[in-house]
C-alpha cells in the first residue's frame, strides 16, 4: 500500500517537474522574442543609443528562468534522494545560483549606470519590455 501511494506521489512530482521545467523554457522563449521585437525596433528608431535597457529586458527573463529550473531540480531531487542525485542537485544550485548572481549584479549595475543618462534632457527614450 505504501509503496503504491509513494509512486503515486513521485509520478505528480515528477508531471509538476516537467511543468516547472516546461515554464521555464517559456519564459525563455518569450524572452528572446521581447530582445527581437526590440532590436528590430532600436535598429529602425533608436540607431544611436545603446542595447543596455535590451539586456537588462533579456536578464529579467533569464532569472526568472533560472529560479524555476533550479525549483525542478528541488522538485526531482526531493522525491527520490539518493546520493548521486544530491550531488549533481549541490552543483547545479551552486552554479545557476552562481549565474543568477552575476545576472542580479550586472543587472543593478547597468540600470544604476542609465538612471544618471535618463534623467538628461535627451537622455534617450524606454525599449520595450524594459521596466522603468
């Protein structure tokens, strides 16, 4: 009985899995849409002025991808633990939280580098799917 209700629950585990998963690739895809969209537009408009708030558009959604691959893995790991899987988990965190950070950082970085050149008259105008 109990070993029918726990594969039960490691089969719904691993569905919300490839769920998270599948999301994750989404918000990636849908990502690098918004940075074709914007580039095609910046290559029509906006031929002086700078990919930064591009990028800072496209690291939005990586991190976000990020933080949702890293919660599948939690998701897979926590059902069936073994040793090896622990592991590979250990480093996959270690380097996607490693990848977020340096993501977070160049993202704080280049949007305290603009605020300065958008507060200029003339300082350029907003891309979309760039947050104010």
């Amino acid at each position: 009985m109990f070993e029918q209700v726990e594969g039960q629950v490691r089969n719904y585990v691993e569905w919300l899995r490839l769920l998270v998963e599948s999301l994750g690739a989404l918000i990636i895809a849908t990502g690098v849409l918004v940075v074709i969209v914007a580039l095609i537009r910046h290559l029509l408009v906006h031929r002086s002025s700078s990919f930064i708030p591009i990028r800072l558009a496209f690291a939005r959604y990586l991190t976000l991808a990020l933080e949702l691959q890293l919660a599948a893995d939690i998701l897979s790991t926590s059902v069936a633990p073994t040793w090896e899987r622990i592991g590979k988990l250990a480093a996959i965190a270690v380097i996607r939280t490693a990848l977020n950070y340096f993501l977070s950082k160049e993202l704080k970085d280049e949007r305290a580098s603009e605020e300065p050149a958008l507060k200029k008259p003339g300082g350029g105008g907003s891309v979309p799917g760039a947050k104010d």
